[in-house]
C-alpha cells in the first residue's frame, strides 16, 4: 500500500501527531511526504492559464505536477491542516488554487482520502468539510475525515483518529469503489457537458474527448445504480440544453 501525505501545515505539531498516529494504524503501508513548507510553491497568480489553455502552460506546472505525479502513484492520499483564520493554511490554499483546473478535468475516481484537521478553537469541520469537496471535484471516490478541536492540550483525543484511520486502511485493501454522490454525479455531467458546447474551453475539451469521459454518465470504473443513472442522463440532457 503506498499512501502519499501531503502536510499543509509550516510546522510539526499537533496536525503532523494526527499524522503520525495514522502512520501507525496503517502498518507496513509505504509512504512518502510532501512537506507544503518546504516545497516553496509560488503564489498562484490567476492567469487562468491552467483553465483555458492547459495545465502545462502553468507558469509553476513542474512543482505543481511533481505532487500530483505522487498521487497519481500512490494508492490512497493523507492531507492534513490546521485552521487558520477559519480555513486551510495559505500553503495548503496556494496548492489547491494550483489545481483549480481539476475541477474541470477530474481524474482522481479510484483514489481515497484521509483528511485531518486540528485546531486550538473552532473551524476544523468546516475545513475538513472545504478539503473534502476540493478532493472530491478531483475525482475522489472516498473521503474520511477526522476534524479535531485540541483547545490547547499536550496530549490529542485518538478515538476519532483512529477509527477514521482504520476505515480509510480497510477501504483501500478493499478494492471497493463507492458509488458517487448525487452533488459529485451533477459536477461531472456539468463539465461533460461544457466539453460539447460549439465554443468549449480547449483544454476540457481535450481532455474529456480522449479520456472519452464524455461518453459515459460517470467516470466508467465506478457503478452507478439505475436511479444515479437516470439522474445523470437528465442532469446531461438538461446542462446540453442549458449551454447551447
């Protein structure tokens, strides 16, 4: 099992313990770190490059893809915060502004997440609840959370910890994809859709050609009941109709 971590926090305190105590549960499983703090990423600088062109024409596209090579590796993904100021830290922020162009290209639809969030006062389910719908516009098929409010304390409550890491350990070894939620199958068919338009934005519509995404409801690996695909054939029928 090979887990990529990703710590958007600029230190190694009680997020990285999060961390650490996931290490544990997860046994002989392979990691490797991304340290945010030590990558020095430039400050994403809305050029819309990524979007409209393609996310090579990034000017920081070789730091950005570095990571995301990892990933593309890795059987499962650790991201861990902190709250600041009521959201992710700035190095976590300027990462997934990187990655906006995910939103429009999802690929990630067979990999899993183990989200953590601490803080010393308040904010981490809402954190844990942005990195989650961030992760999921990439593609994710799963994402558990575990959002701890520490108030100061030497020692973390490992409970929530603990049974968030072994469901994201036994969902990996599963091999189990899980059926999409209805939010994620209407983001995918408004993307699918834009990809069809009569002026589409360039880089989606290559994208969603030669993956031929654009022919199926949903990413193919993952099932859909009979009633999400009917809701996806309606949702692509009416955004078509909507953008023409």
């Amino acid at each position: 099992m090979k887990i990529l971590i990703i710590n958007g926090s600029p230190r190694k305190k009680n997020t990285w313990a999060m961390v650490k105590r996931a290490k544990s549960i997860l046994g002989e499983a392979e990691f490797e770190e991304v340290q945010l703090m030590k990558e020095k990423i430039p400050m994403c600088n809305g050029c819309f490059k990524c979007i409209m062109e393609s996310e090579e024409n990034c000017p920081h596209h070789d730091q950005i893809n570095t990571i995301l090579e990892k990933l593309r590796n890795a059987d499962g993904l650790i991201i861990a915060s902190p709250v600041y100021a009521m959201n992710v830290t700035a190095l976590l922020k300027n990462f997934f502004d990187h990655t906006a162009y995910l939103y429009h290209r999802p690929e990630f639809f067979e990999k899993k997440a183990l989200v953590f969030v601490s803080t010393a006062g308040a904010g981490q389910n809402d954190v844990a609840k942005y990195i989650d719908e961030n992760l999921r516009h990439w593609g994710f098929n799963k994402v558990y959370k575990a959002a701890i409010a520490c108030g100061g304390k030497e020692h973390l409550e490992t409970k929530e910890i603990d049974k968030a890491s072994e469901k994201f350990k036994k969902d990996i070894e599963s091999n189990k994809l899980h059926s999409p939620k209805f939010m994620d199958i209407l983001f995918y068919n408004v993307w699918r859709a834009m990809a069809l338009t009569e002026d589409p934005i360039k880089a989606d519509a290559e994208y969603w050609k030669s993956t031929d995404l654009v022919s199926h409801d949903f990413a193919p690996v993952v099932k859909l009941n009979p009633i999400k695909k009917i809701f996806a054939k309606i949702m692509f029928f009416i955004f078509k109709r909507v953008m023409k």
